[in-house]
C-alpha cells in the first residue's frame, strides 16, 4: 500500500498547531477572568442603605395624647366637659346661642387656640353694623381666648360675663376668660404643644399681642 507522504508529513504540522491554539486561548480567559476580579475589587457593588428607621413608640404615644382628649358640650345642661380618657377632667358653665341663633350641634376638631384674638365681624345679619376690635380692647366679644373649631362659631372668652350660663350668644359658645384660658391650656398640653410659664405670663401681660397656636391633628370636640 502506498502512503501519501504529502498529508503525512502535514499531521504533525496540525496536532502543533491546534495545541498552540488551545494553549493561546485557555491563557486568554485567564487574563481576561483576572482582568475582571481587579475590575470588581477596584469598583465594588455599592452597599445596601440601611433601613429608616421609626420610633414608633413616639409615634404612638403622640396619637394616645391626641385622641385621648375631648371635648363635649351640653347645650342643654350649658356646661362644656373636658374629658381625657373617658374620665371629665373639668367641667365648666357657658353661653350657647339664643333660639333666634341656635348652636349648631355635631363633631368637630378644635385645630387652635388664639390668645388674644382680635374680633372680625361675620358675614352675618346680627353683625351688620358692628365694627371690627383689635386684641385687648375692651369691647372685643371674643375675650381673652378662642378655640378654633368651626368658623365664625368658636369657643371664646367673654366681654360680657354676666352672660355665662344663658342662651343669649349668636351660635358660639362662651366661656369666662379664666375658664377659657385653662381650657385653652389643657388643649395645648393635650395636642404636644405646651408652653412654658413664662408664654402664658407674656399673653396674660401683653393683651394687644395676638399669639396663634395651632393643635397638631386636632382635639375632638363633639356638640349635642
């Protein structure tokens, strides 16, 4: 049998040539795979942010505080009850509103307290030919406090003391000006926005300043 020496002498050539072309590629993906670990060790993923984290036990005794005190009026009775709880912490006489101008029952939140508010007249009839009084004045309907529930109708202090515990106010309710004041108070302390005793000194000397402060969330009020 005759060999053919031509593609015999070409195998040796090829077995070669395949080897070094393994070998060539094998040392490829090693360079390449450590080309990558440096890439990865010099530009490491970024870490997972923590979590926020809530105090949830702030949270909560803030809402407790909140909803734990309300207030409650009687129109009949005339007497407005603070309660805290389910337990009355105080209860105090008032002025509702005449037959002619009934308080409006229902539920509400009281959301301020105003220290020496100052007294627009409402778009009302009764109000026609009354003028506006600033803070302090002593013809000023409002007193020395007002508790914010449902505009122009409030709780407030009085001018007209003589007047508490009768049914002669145009849909507000009245409180005398020390009840009106250690009800406002009471609120402030209830909402987490209690003051110090030199705030109430400064709105008890300074009558003319009108000092508004908002209840966080509001105080229940709820009239029947």
């Amino acid at each position: 049998m005759k060999l053919n020496l031509r593609s015999v002498s070409l195998l040796p050539i090829t077995a070669t040539l395949l080897a070094t072309a393994c070998t060539v590629s094998t040392d490829d993906d090693k360079k390449t795979a450590a080309t990558d670990s440096a890439a990865v060790a010099a530009n490491p993923l970024p870490a997972t942010p923590p979590a926020m984290s809530i105090d949830s036990t702030a949270l909560a005794d803030t809402t407790a505080r909140t909803s734990a005190v309300q207030v409650e009026v009687d129109i009949t009775a005339r007497r407005l009850h603070v309660m805290n709880g389910g337990d009355t912490t105080g209860t105090y006489p008032v002025a509702v509103g005449s037959s002619r101008w009934p308080t409006k029952t229902g539920s509400w939140r009281i959301t301020q307290v105003v220290w020496n508010p100052d007294w627009v007249p409402p778009d009302e009839s009764w109000a026609e030919e009354r003028e506006p009084r600033n803070s302090g004045d002593p013809k000023n309907p409002l007193g020395r406090v007002q508790l914010v529930y449902d505009p122009p109708r409030t709780i407030h202090g009085t001018n007209v003391p003589s007047s508490i515990g009768k049914a002669v106010s145009h849909g507000s309710i009245r409180l005398s000006n020390a009840n009106a004041a250690k009800v406002g108070r009471e609120l402030m302390e209830a909402a987490g926005v209690g003051k110090d005793e030199a705030f109430y000194r400064n709105v008890e000397q300074n009558r003319t300043e009108k000092v508004v402060v908002d209840l966080p969330g509001g105080i229940p009020i709820r009239v029947f």
